[in-house]
C-alpha cells in the first residue's frame, strides 16, 4: 500500500477557487468552548482557506451523513474529524487509507494509542477516551447507595430507573458499552441486556440528550467518560465521579480522515497534519475533554486527580453488526 506521510509543512494560500475545506464532525466538536472554534481559525489564517462544517449530532449519524452523500455521487466535504475506531469497517468503505502519521511524530505519541494505530490505516489520531459510569456521589450518599463495582451491579434493585444509557445504533459511546458487554461477557450478553431493558429509566440517541439528563438530576448514573470528571472539577464541582468498573475500561480512539473523492485532497492532507501538532494537541484536553494523543501535551490540572485506569481495551467493532442485531432482540423480547 502506498502512503503519503504527513510532515510539517509550510502553509501556503491556494487558489481562491479551490480554498475551502469541508469537516464532516459531531456537534460536540462545534459547540461553544469546543475544539473546532479554537483550531479552525488558526487553520484558516496559516493557510488562508475558509473552513465550512458539516455537523450532526453524533460521530455514527455523521457516517451516515456520509454514506448517504456519496451514494448521491459527492461528498459534502473533505475530512472527517472525530471519526471513531470502532466504526472502522464503515469508515473503510468512505475514505481514503494513502496517509499515515509521519514516524517522527508517531513515535511520540501515548503508548495505547500507538499500538492500536496499525489497525486503523488512513486515520490520523488526535485525541483518545476511557468510558465508564459516572456518578453524583452527593445523590448517591443521600440515598445510601455505593458505586457500581461491576456491569452485574446494575441489575440490583437500587438502580431500577436510576441510570440512563445511550443507544448504540446512534450514539459511539453506547456502541461502546455493547460490544464492551459482549467481549466480558461473552454468550451471556444477550440475557444481560434482556434484564438490564426494565433497570434504564432510557436510552436516548446521543451522549448529549443522556448527560443532559444526568445534570439535570434525573439520575443518579450516567455512561459517559473518565474525562467526564476532570470537566467538573474544573468548574468547581467535586460531587461528579468516574466509577471504574472491574472488567475494564474500553477506548475510545478519535481521529481525522480523508472522505473518498474529496474535493480538496491536499488541504485535508494539510490539516490532519496540523491536528498532531503540539499547538493544538495542548488544546484538547481542555476543550474536547478527552486525553491528547501526543505524549506530554497540555492538559488541565484536574487530570491529575482522575482515577488511573486498570484494564483499558481497544475494540475494533469487528463483529458490529451481528452484535448489534442481538441486541435489538433481546431488548424487544
């Protein structure tokens, strides 16, 4: 396979009648005091290109955006930006796999997220999550309950209607827990999921609607990031806690592609390279709230103070889709 290794570069204007560059990526990446309206002005003035987003509400709705763009014959835009491991066997099908990180850069990033990158060819990695239940331990105290230690503990009584999830045919972090729950729990996943549908007060489609829900104080437990916690720390709260759970921790790697048949091949080219930049890799943590790839990269205080993680796993989605058709049925019966 031929690659093109991104290197540092200087960024020079194109011609005006090509000088744009589309991002397909999620609303959490455009939301006010997110990574998007911090980088892609400094984007559009190294290289004197216009930036124009083409948003959705999460990382799998933006594939399907997509998906259904190139069925039509072209693509609305050049990158996709937050493009998640776990959906790489649709991921393959869209984009282009002739880039690579230049070694030199490559060489300084996180161990885990290294050692994962030979199985996501085409995918430039700038920042990377642990996911895990998050807790108001204040709510929890006033009624007597302890964090969850395991995925069995949620079936127990006290947490009937007391957690909201999200639901893994739209959302990458509930696509997470699913095949997180099938790797642990093997043939046993299916009856788990069976029990688990009466215990959820809901599954709403995307990490947003469902950590709204916990903020608001509906619920005592919401499946979000270890990163979670660092965040309100940060805004002065310690009440909010990541709750490891012993079976482990899986990974969520977020990175940037070329869309198959984009427009601008070579400024995309440009801009994933200066996604694993130092200047904006000091960005990251502090405003997607997610670990930076690059090792020794900025990041808040508050990261400090997170609870370390014991079994972190990586999983490439391999068998998605029969996963996924399990768990409807289960959850229908």
């Amino acid at each position: 396979m031929r690659f093109f290794f991104l290197v540092l570069v200087i960024f020079l204007p194109i011609a005006a009648s090509a000088c744009e560059l589309g991002i397909y990526t999620d609303d959490s990446v455009v939301a006010h005091g997110g990574l998007g309206p911090q980088i892609f002005p400094q984007f559009e003035k190294l290289t004197g290109c216009k930036v124009r987003v083409v948003a959705a509400p999460d990382a799998v709705q933006v594939l399907g955006r997509v998906e259904i763009d190139l069925k039509r014959g072209k693509p609305a835009a050049d990158v996709i930006l937050g493009a998640d491991t776990l959906n790489w066997e649709r991921l393959q099908k869209i984009t282009e796999r002739d880039v690579s990180v230049d070694p030199s850069v490559a060489e300084n990033f996180v161990p885990l997220v290294s050692q994962s990158l030979s199985k996501f060819p085409g995918l430039v990695p700038y920042d990377f999550g642990a996911l895990t239940f998050l807790a108001d331990s204040q709510e929890l105290a006033r009624a007597g309950v302890s964090f969850p230690k395991s995925l069995q503990d949620l079936l127990q009584p006290e947490w009937n209607k007391n957690f909201v999830l999200e639901d893994p045919r739209t959302s990458s972090p509930g696509l997470q827990l699913l095949l997180f729950s099938e790797k642990v729990l093997g043939v046993g996943f299916a009856p788990y999921w069976k029990a688990l549908r009466g215990q959820w007060l809901a599954v709403p489609p995307s990490w947003s609607a469902a950590y709204g829900m916990f903020v608001q104080g509906k619920v005592p437990l919401v499946w979000s990031y270890v990163t979670s916690e660092a965040y309100h720390r940060e805004h002065g709260s310690t009440r909010y806690r990541a709750v490891l759970l012993k079976e482990g921790q899986p990974v969520q790697i977020e990175g940037a592609l070329i869309v198959r048949g984009a427009a601008n091949p070579e400024l995309a080219r440009r801009f994933l390279n200066f996604l694993v930049s130092q200047p904006v890799q000091d960005l990251v943590g502090s405003t997607n709230w997610m670990w930076p790839v690059l090792s020794g990269a900025k990041v808040p205080a508050s990261f400090s103070q997170l609870p370390k993680l014991e079994h972190p796993v990586v999983l490439d989605g391999a068998n998605m889709g029969s996963v996924l058709k399990e768990w409807s049925k289960a959850i229908r019966e």
